[in-house]
C-alpha cells in the first residue's frame, strides 16, 4: 500500500481520490494522479495532478474549484489541485498512470503546472 494516502489519521486510496474526480464531466481514467505532499510538519496533504483541456483562464479557475471541492468531499480535507498540460502525467511501459513518477517529476519541478489567473 506504498500509494496510500494517510491524512489525521485515515487511510485514503489514491484510487478512491481519482475516481471522484473522474466523475467530473470532461475527465478521462487516466486523467489524474492523487498523491500525499508532506507538510513538513510530519502531516501529509493530498495532492491532485489533473490533465487539463480547457484554454479559457476563468473556466480553469472553475475547474480547479470543482476538483478542489469533489475531492474535499471525499477526504474531508483540502487538497492541492494542480492543473497540468494534457499528457504531461507520466505512465509506465504498460501504459499505467505512474503516481510515484509523477510526484518525483511534480516536487522536481519537471511537471510544470498552469498557473491560474485568480481574481483578487
């Protein structure tokens, strides 16, 4: 259970996390990576990388709202939804969603997320 996500305590599935969000119009399986962030203060967060197809900046903003939300709803907990260019989530030779390779390329900087335009 490596992918595991442990927040206060629970056990969540990246798996449960993922699905959530493909339910969501306009998400295809394979769409998302759900991983733990440390916090740093010995707590993890969960993280949500999501292949993102929409241009205009205010429905990106909308999108991130929603996943955000679909996924608080889930984990009882705020998450870290980041939006990422379409096919930029790594996969493996078999063609399977790579979480661990996603994170290590998310916290190196080599995924770059879509910096949204958040009204002040």
């Amino acid at each position: 259970a490596k992918d595991m996500i442990i927040i206060n305590g629970k056990n969540h599935w990246p798996q449960d996390i993922e699905w959530a969000v493909e339910q969501l119009p306009g998400f295809n399986h394979g769409d998302i990576a759900a991983f733990s962030l440390d916090t740093g203060e010995g707590e993890e967060v969960p993280a949500v990388l999501v292949h993102c197809r929409v241009a205009d900046p205010e429905e990106r903003v909308k999108l991130h709202d929603e996943i955000r939300d679909k996924v608080r709803a889930v984990t009882g907990m705020n998450c870290v939804v980041e939006l990422v260019p379409p096919r930029t989530l790594p996969r493996t030779s078999s063609g399977k969603l790579s979480r661990a390779k996603a994170k290590k390329q998310y916290l190196s900087g080599e995924i770059e997320p879509i910096k949204l335009a958040i009204a002040a």
